[in-house]
C-alpha cells in the first residue's frame, strides 16, 4: 500500500501535511498535475523577475489555509464533520483546476467565454465520477450550494482562504512587501455566527490591513501598466492567430493549441475538455517563439514583444486618452514601420478596481455581545469607508519608435 499521507514543503507556509488519502489522488492526477505548468501571475515575471510560482503551489497552500481555519473554527465550538473537512479542503484545492495557459488573459480567447469556474465545475464533476462520488461535498461548496454558508464563504468571498493564499504568495514572489498579510492573525480572528462566516470584532485592523493590502498588490502588480500591457499583448497575439488562421493562414502551433485556434464558436465538446486539459504555458510560449518569423507584421511585432521582452510604451493617466494624441500616435506607428495598419499596435487599456464591495458578501464583525456589524459601520474601523469606490486607470500604449 502506497503512503498517501505526504507532507510538502512550502516557501511561503512551510510544511503543509495533506491529512486525506482522496486529496492526494486528488493531486496525483493528470488534471491537477497540470498546474504545475501554469503561471499563478501569468507574465508577471516579465517586470518581478521572481514571480514564477505556479497555480500547483497556489492551490497547495489555499488548502493548508482551510485546513488552519477549519481548526480555528473547531476550537471556538463550531461542529465541522470529517465529510466536511475534507469537502473544503477539497473544494478549495481544486478551485483553479479549469485555468488555462498564463490563466485569466486567454480564457475568452480559446474557449469562448468559458469562465475557469465553469471548467473547473466540469473537471471536479469528471474527477467525481472516477473517484465515486467522493468530491460531492465539494462541488457543493465550490457552487456555494452548501446548507452551512460559511464553507461556501471560505472557499469564495470576500475574506476566503483563496485571497489569503494569493496575496502572501504573490508577495513573497514578486518581492513587494506591501502584499505581505498576516495571515494566522486573520485566520485566528475567524468564527461563524447563525452559519456565517465573521470576524472577532477585535480583528478589525488586521482584516483592514488585509484590504488595503490587496487594493496595493493590485494597483502595484497586478494592474501595474507593464503587467497590464503584457497580458493585453497576450490576448492580442491569440486574437490576431486566430483570425488569421480564420483566413486559411497556417500558423506552426503544437497540435492542441492549433485545434482550439481553429475552433468555432460551439458549446465545449468532450474533445474540448480533453484538448484543454493537455494545453498549458509552454504550448503558447512555443508558439511566440514561432510567430516572432511570421509574414504577418503585427503578430510577428508582439511575439517579439514578449518573448525579447522588447516592450512597447506606455503611459498610465486616471482620464481617457484624447483622441487626438491616439490619432498622432497611429499616425507616428504607420510611417515608422511603413505600414497602413498601424492602429492594431496602439490601444487604450482600463483597469478598474473596488477595494471593497459593501453590497456583495460584505465582511462582519462579531461584537462581544454577540451582535454582528458590517466592518465599513463599525467605530473603530479606519480605512473601511475609504477604500468603498471604484478606482479607473487608463493605460495608453503604443510602439517604441526608435
């Protein structure tokens, strides 16, 4: 009988036991296995050149943080079944399951809108009927269908242990401290109050400290105009080699990536899932690679962008670009590379982000006498009532012309 009780080395939570036989299988299998192949941060490594931790890591260390606030919740009188224990940590383990390559950045392009969820909900089902029924529970939770709200919330809110994870990874690998949480304090601050998950009323800084921390790691990494850019040009290389092959143009791709470039606009077949399931990082940078020599000019020019990390300009503004300047722009790009389509390689990006949503699944507080208070109503919060409107930026970029 083989141990399938391992412990795994982590670099940001040290050592992470895996505490059930099915979450092991779980992990040995070719779905999950894939993972490893996938970037959390997409090209992020392109401006924090130690940001190439994988969705594998991220998805460990999310179900360490459940096992940690199952434990929490266990030790201030909540009653938490095995069946449930393991549905959570199974749920949270698989929640990434369904990303594609470099994740969010090329869902919509290679499979029509097929949020990760939906894939990830298709996958958990497939592993369901392989493990018989054993991940159930977990599918339960992951939809938020589960009759105890909080392990829906543990898994997806805006306090889960999916954040928790995210933000002290990306951190650590990016480099910038402004992300660094603590999250045992967060997590030791946990309860549940009539089945909803709240937060000890003393824990008012640390939850505060965490969402400032987030809006920070997102406006200085994740939004941050270069990485906003590199995964704008993402979309724009498999835009541009989808239509052209579209056009009877035949691009070297490796066979899986081909198929999905010529795929139609179809509800996701069986031969879908499986070609999905067998796609990862290192079929599209190969196909960068190829494309830098291709006869077309723009997708030749953001292949060469990416892989020679040959970036083209930017400039960030909290207003809309006038379009004039845009016009000047194109204009400057057409004469330079002596082409007519000089628009293709000029675009406004926005990003926009609201720190903290009071409305959807706010975060609450569990006072002393046992009544619960929305953080942002709360005296002592500080920055809660700050940080509740939505911030744009608008990202102009175009062709270094030199």
């Amino acid at each position: 009988m083989q141990n399938k009780l391992k412990i795994i080395n982590d670099p940001v939570h040290g050592f992470i036991k895996i505490l059930h036989e099915i979450l092991f299988d779980v992990i040995e299998h070719p779905y999950f296995q894939r993972l490893r192949r996938i970037s959390q941060t997409g090209l992020l490594n392109l401006i924090f050149p130690g940001a190439t931790h994988t969705r594998f890591h991220h998805a460990i260390g999310a179900m360490h943080l459940m096992f940690t606030a199952l434990e929490t919740l266990k030790q201030k009188g909540v009653a938490v079944s095995v069946d449930e224990e393991k549905g959570a940590m199974l749920a949270i383990l698989m929640h990434d399951i369904g990303h594609g390559p470099f994740s969010h950045a090329l869902e919509s392009m290679l499979m029509d809108d097929w949020h990760h969820e939906n894939l990830s909900l298709l996958l958990m089902n497939r592993l369901n009927d392989e493990f018989n029924g054993q991940l159930s529970v977990a599918i339960e939770m992951f939809q938020g269908k589960y009759h105890r709200k909080f392990f829906n919330q543990l898994i997806s809110s805006q306090l889960d242990v999916d954040r928790l994870d995210y933000l002290n990874r990306d951190s650590f690998f990016t480099g910038v401290s402004e992300g660094n949480i603590n999250t045992q304090r967060i997590i030791s601050m946990m309860n549940v109050c009539k089945e909803e998950l709240v937060i000890d009323a003393k824990g008012v800084y640390s939850i505060e400290n965490f969402l400032t921390a987030r809006m920070f790691m997102y406006w200085q990494v994740y939004y941050h105009k270069t990485s906003a850019l590199a995964e704008f040009i993402l979309v724009k290389i498999l835009e541009r080699a989808k239509s052209l092959v579209s056009q009877g143009i035949d691009l070297p791709a490796t066979e899986n990536l081909k198929y999905f470039l010529s795929r139609g606009k179809s509800a996701a077949t069986d031969e879908d899932v499986e070609r999905f399931t067998q796609l990862d990082d290192n079929d599209v940078i190969q196909a960068m690679k190829l494309w830098q020599k291709s006869d077309d000019f723009v997708l030749s020019y953001w292949c060469k962008c990416v892989i020679q990390r040959n970036l083209p300009k930017t400039i960030i503004s909290s207003h809309p670009f006038d379009g004039r300047l845009i016009e000047e722009k194109i204009k400057n790009t057409n004469e330079f590379f002596g082409i007519d389509n000089g628009k293709e390689l000029v675009h406004e990006i926005t990003r926009s982000l609201l720190p903290y949503n009071t409305e959807k699944q706010p975060i609450y507080l569990l006072q002393k006498n046992g009544e619960i208070l929305k953080l942002d109503e709360s005296e002592d919060q500080l920055l809660s009532g700050l940080i509740v409107h939505k911030t744009k930026r608008y990202i102009l970029t175009f062709p270094r012309l030199m």
